[in-house]
C-alpha cells in the first residue's frame, strides 16, 4: 500500500512540475504577443511631429 501512495504522490509531484512549465510558457507567449501588439502603437506616436504632443493652451 505504502508503494503505491509513494508513487501516487510522486505521480503528482511531476504532474504539477509539468502543470508549472506550461504555465510559464504560457506567459512567455502572452508578454510576447502583447509587445507585438504594443509595439506599433508605439512607433505611431514616436513618428508624430514633436509640436503634436507638446501640450498646449488655449488662449480665451
């Protein structure tokens, strides 16, 4: 019986080893599309003229 719960558990344990990698691939392909997403938005506002991102006020 002890045999058995032994390898139950270490069954377990590399299931959970298994669970912990895919998740942490999974994370890595989340970031990586996001900064795919992000990034063209990013060199859209670095081609606008600088005068278009300055602030400015409206004289009443």
């Amino acid at each position: 019986m002890q045999e058995w719960q032994s390898l139950l558990r270490s069954n377990n344990d590399e299931s959970k080893s298994l669970w912990n990698a895919q998740r942490v691939g999974l994370k890595a392909i989340y970031t990586a599309l996001l900064i795919l997403t992000i990034e063209p938005l990013l060199l859209a506002i670095n081609a606008l003229p600088k005068s278009l991102l300055i602030p400015t006020t409206l004289a009443s």
